[in-house]
C-alpha cells in the first residue's frame, strides 16, 4: 500500500507517541496469482516426469539399459536447482508485496523458510531433496559402522563369557557359619540366608541401604541346621527344609504358615505313614502348582505335599537299590514342567519319576556317581532336555534325560565337601556353574563357569578363602548369588547387564545414626529479672546439719545387729532353714508360765474390772464363779513323803 493510504490517524498518533511506525503492516494475498503460479509449475514438473519416462524407454529399447540410470540421476539432481529458480521468481512476485513492509528486510534463511513452505505440488519421492547426493554417502558410511557395530554384538552373543555379571559385587554378612541355604524370589526383589547357625535372614534390595544390614532375622526350627529355603512361584511363601523331620512354610514376612505332620517312625513301611521319621535333605516347589512342594529324607522317601492340607502328604515315592533295598535320597527336584521328579540317592543312582505315577521309575541310572558318595544338587536346564548332577565324588555332569544311560559331559576334581554344593544352568542354557570347596586356609573356593555344548572350563572367579556352597544364577536380574563356609552371602552383578537387585542399594547412602541427646538444664542468668524468676541461691549445708541434729528422727542411732542370743522380738543372724525363719519372725515370749493357774488368773483382774468378751453377752445369765478353797488336808497331803503319796 501507499503511503497516502496509510489510516488518518496514524501522523497524530506518531506526533503523541514519540515515534512514526507501528512495526509491519498486515500482508495481502492475491488468490488467483497463487493459483496460477501452482497450476504453472504443476505442469512443468509433469512434462519433466514424462520426458524423462519416454528417454528411459528408448535406451532400453536400444540396449542399454545398464546406462538408463545415469541421466536420470543427475536429473533428479538438477531439481533443487529449478527449484530455486522457480522459488526466485515466485520470490520476486512475493517482492512486491514484501515490499510494502515497514522495518528491517527479513533474513535470507527466513525467505528461503518461507519459500520453501510456499512450494505447492506433488511431493518429491522418498529419499530426494537438497543434499541427496550428501546422503547417500552418508548413509553408505553408517551402513558399514552398523555393519561393524552389528559384528560385534554378534560376536559377544556368540560368546557367553561376554554375558557373565562379574564385575561388580556386594557382600551381605550372614554370620560367622557356613551360609547352607539361598533363597530369592521370583520378582527379585527379597534374598533370604540360612546357615549352620540355625538363623535365616531376610534381606530386602529395595530396603537396604549401604550398611546392607538384613531386615529380620529368625530361628523358626529352633536348634536344626537350615537345608534348603526357597520362594514358591508367586513369591508370597518360603520354604523352610532344615534338620528336622517337618519342614515348614512361612510367608513373606517369616510369620509360620504350615507345618508339616511328622509320621510314625514304628511303622515299617513308610508309605503308611502321614510324613518324615527322620532327618530331611533337601525340598523345593513345584514350578507350576503354587500350593506343592516335595521333601526327602533320611527314611528313604520323597513326598509331595500341599500348603492346605498339613495333616498328611499327597504322595510318596520310595527310591530302591538295585536289590530293592531303601535307599536315602540327599537331593530331589522337579523337571522345569513340574511333570518330572528326580532324586539323587546315596548309592550313586539318579532316580526319575512321572509325577503321577509314584511306584515305577520313568528313568533310572544306576551308576551316575560313586556310590555311598552323596549327590548334592540335581538341576534340570530351561530346555526340558537336560539335567545337570553334582556328585559328592567331585564330579559334575551332564545327562541327557532322553539318553539316560551315560552323561553326555562329565568335569572332575571338583572339590565338593558338603551335601548341598549347588549346580545351576546360567538364564541363556548355555553355561553350567558350580562351587568347589576348600579346607581352612589351604586355597579359595572358586565359582567355575562350564561350556554347556563342550564342557570346557570356560571362566571362575574366586570369591572367598572358603568353600562355595550355594550358587544361584537369577533370570531377572541377571545376577549371582553366592553363598560361602565362612558366613558371607555375595551378590555378583553388571552394571549395564544387571537389572534393579544389588544395584538399588548400592546407591544409597548409609543412614545416619541417631545420637541419644544428653538433656541438661540450660542456665539462664538475668540480672533484672522479677523476683519469682529468679533461682535460689545455693546456700550452706552447715546451719541444714545442726537443724538436723536437733530433729529427733533425724538424728535416732540406728541399733545395732544383734549378737548372741535374740531378745526383745529381735532374733540374731539366722540361716536359710524354715525353722529359723519362724524362729525370727515369730517374737519369743521370755515370761515363764510354770504356774497356769497363776498364769490363768493373771488376767481376772483386769477381766472383772473392765469386761468386753464375755460378761458383756452372759450378764444376766452368768453365774458366779465358785473356787475351791485350800484345806489343811491338801496342805498336810503335800507334806507327806513321796512314798506315802497314793498312786493315781
């Protein structure tokens, strides 16, 4: 617009204002300009795509096709090109109305925004625009850094090693005595410990802070060693094996739930009885049921229970020698679909059964480790398929459950003192790990990784101057827990590997603890204040004494402890018999009462004079009392000899 057309007003506001422009003006729009200049440059792209099309055509019809591309590229390249032509002269039709604007010109790179919002028409195809050329290398220079990148992640998925959570550990502090028993629950939030010193300790990652202080500790069986504790598949109960014969089941917070009946030990044969006669040895839950756990024991059964019914197990299964003599399990578990139940026996056996079909085995081995050796951990891998045995022969191997009869891998001089050395399969089924044990101050008890496929000792880390008993490789966190013979439990882990577990405590700090806070009078001297404030001078104890002195109570000599024989009421040292403590608290009369009549009578005086018990009932009835008066025969009889005397 002009300036003739600019709003009357606009001089005398200035003139008032201070200033002469109000910043810029409203732009106006030519519709039918803008449309014309689309429907133009709409045309000129399609008679571009069509001339392109038909020269393609005619090269193939000649044969060259592997030439065709080449002049279609730089065509697609000479775009921008034409686009900034034809962006300059829809600019230089935008120039006139632009250029009534009132300020400062715009900034280049903001035209050329604008301009490039302005363009109408069919959009370019995927992968073109103004630095295609650019990107196309570019993009072939991130290909081969993926390609790169994607080999070496190849490569550490090819390698299990690469997946083990090693780097960073925590030591919880379980007590002085070997750590017998690890539990964790499913989600992994909660750790319990049990030990030979009859404790379990529940242990919370979310709770716990640097300190790594345990929330609870417990003895629920008492004077038993703990065997085994582990969470069922929800994680709301624990199960508790130790030395006794009933196991039990808590909750999460170790308050009891069950116990298990303890059977009749004078009954021979122990699938009439209602549960254990002897010592146990190792439990567990069933991965599906959440209400089933099974037990075995010393008196050669294994028996499958229900959490509702603590009265009597569900079923039993008696293992038998090759002469069909009992036999004592030491370990059993169930297959990863709780349709197996496997036992490993003192006499070296592994023996399977169906779950539903408790008298014939499914599987039996006989020779699967030295006999009268116990076999310490039995665990089945995440595939169904295999079943990894740790023998007190110190051995580990590897069966195949379809091929019962030999293992499939074996690994010796694996040093295994103790009946409840773990064996676990790691979350991938690719490696096996176990703990060996060592005697006092001769070595460190090591963590050993094996190749599941090879068997070959792949890795171990030595974590304590004592035996590795328990071992537990955790799917969720990916973390390992280890539990030693000198009363540590330590949590292995990953920071970029590892979720939440022993990284949620590690990063707090430890609480600070609450000083008891002496409370002492705090003396306020104001010399102005009003009399009634004003604290009482310390005055002096002498002019207190003589007072003191001169109180009678005060001043009374206590008396001293008798000495000798007791008199008036006070009785001397005594002993602890019953007769002298009547003696002392019954006050000796010293009056002598050889004369009963005078003793009789002592009191007629006193009782004529002032009568209260009986005269005052029998006043009117009463008689007079009448006393035989001494004769002087009386007199001369008691003169008369004793042999004169008659005899009554």
């Amino acid at each position: 617009m002009d300036e003739a057309e600019k709003l009357p007003g606009d001089g005398d506001i200035g003139s008032v204002m201070g200033f002469s422009g109000f910043g810029k003006k409203a732009r106006t729009f030519d519709l039918e300009a803008i449309f014309e200049q689309t429907r133009r440059t709409a045309i000129e792209r399609s008679q571009r795509v069509l001339e392109e099309r038909q020269k393609g055509t005619e090269m193939e019809e000649e044969g060259e096709s592997s030439k065709s591309v080449k002049p279609s590229v730089p065509s697609q390249r000479d775009k921008p090109a034409t686009r900034v032509q034809q962006s300059g002269s829809s600019s230089c039709d935008s120039s006139d109305s632009d250029s009534e604007l009132v300020g400062p010109p715009v900034p280049p790179q903001h035209a050329a925004q604008e301009d490039k919002d302005e363009l109408v028409g069919p959009p370019l195809p995927p992968g073109y625009g103004d630095n295609t050329a650019s990107s196309d290398e570019d993009d072939d220079d991130d290909d081969d850094d993926d390609d790169d990148e994607a080999d070496t992640k190849d490569d550490d998925d090819d390698n299990p090693v690469k997946k083990i959570p090693d780097t960073h550990e925590i030591i919880l502090q379980h007590g002085t005595k070997t750590v017998s028993a690890l539990g964790l629950d499913p989600s992994g939030a909660r750790l319990v410990t049990g030990g030979y010193d009859y404790d379990v300790r529940f242990w919370d990652f979310a709770g716990m802070d640097q300190a790594l202080q345990a929330f609870r500790s417990l003895q629920p069986c008492e004077c038993h060693q703990i065997k085994t504790l582990q969470y069922s598949i929800t994680g709301d109960v624990l199960l508790v094996v130790s030395g006794n014969a009933q196991a039990k089941v808590l909750d999460r917070d170790g308050f009891n739930v069950m116990e298990c009946v303890k059977g009749d030990q004078y009954i021979v044969d122990m699938a009439n009885t209602k549960g254990h006669t002897a010592m146990l040895n190792c439990g567990c839950w069933h991965p599906k049921i959440k209400e089933e756990f099974m037990t075995c024991s010393n008196d050669g059964t294994v028996r499958t229970w229900d959490v509702n019914s603590e009265k009597k197990h569900k079923s039993v299964f008696k293992p038998r020698s090759q002469q069909g003599k009992k036999v004592v399990p030491t370990c059993c578990t169930y297959s990863r679909d709780g349709k197996l139940i496997a036992a490993g026996c003192q006499d070296g056996t592994i023996q399977i059964w169906d779950r539903n079909m408790s008298v014939h085995t499914k599987f039996h081995c006989r020779q699967a480790h030295t006999p009268g050796s116990d076999t310490s951990c039995l665990c089945f891998s995440y595939d169904g398929i295999a079943l990894a045995s740790r023998g007190g022969d110190d051995t580990l191997k590897i069966w195949d459950i379809r091929n019962f009869r030999k293992p499939v891998n074996e690994a010796n001089r694996l040093t295994n003192y103790f009946s409840m050395t773990d064996c676990c399969f790691s979350p991938d089924d690719r490696l096996v790990v176990t703990g060996t044990s060592v005697k006092k101050e001769e070595g460190n008890g090591k963590l050993v990784f094996f190749d599941r496929a090879s068997f070959q000792k792949v890795y171990e880390i030595e974590v304590t101057n004592a035996s590795v008993v328990r071992c537990l490789w955790h799917p969720k966190l990916n973390q390992i827990m280890v539990g030693t013979g000198n009363g540590l439990a330590k949590v292995y882990y990953d920071p970029v590997k590892s979720h939440r577990g022993a990284k949620l405590c590690v990063v707090k700090s430890k609480r600070k603890e609450k000083h008891a806070e002496t409370l002492t009078q705090d003396y306020i001297i104001t010399p102005h204040a009003l009399p009634m404030f004003r604290e009482a001078r310390q005055r002096s104890t002498r002019k207190q004494l003589e007072k003191d002195r001169l109180d009678p109570k005060k001043s009374h000599k206590p008396e001293p402890p008798v000495s000798g024989p007791g008199r008036g009421g006070r009785v001397a040292a005594h002993g602890g018999t019953l007769s002298s403590f009547i003696v002392k608290n019954i006050a000796l009369d010293k009056t002598d009462d050889s004369n009963p009549r005078e003793a009789i009578l002592r009191h007629a005086k006193e009782a004529s004079e002032n009568p209260y018990w009986i005269a005052p009932a029998y006043e009117q009835t009463q008689p007079e009392p009448v006393f035989a008066e001494e004769s002087e025969e009386d007199e001369e009889a008691d003169k008369e000899p004793e042999w004169k005397k008659r005899k009554i």
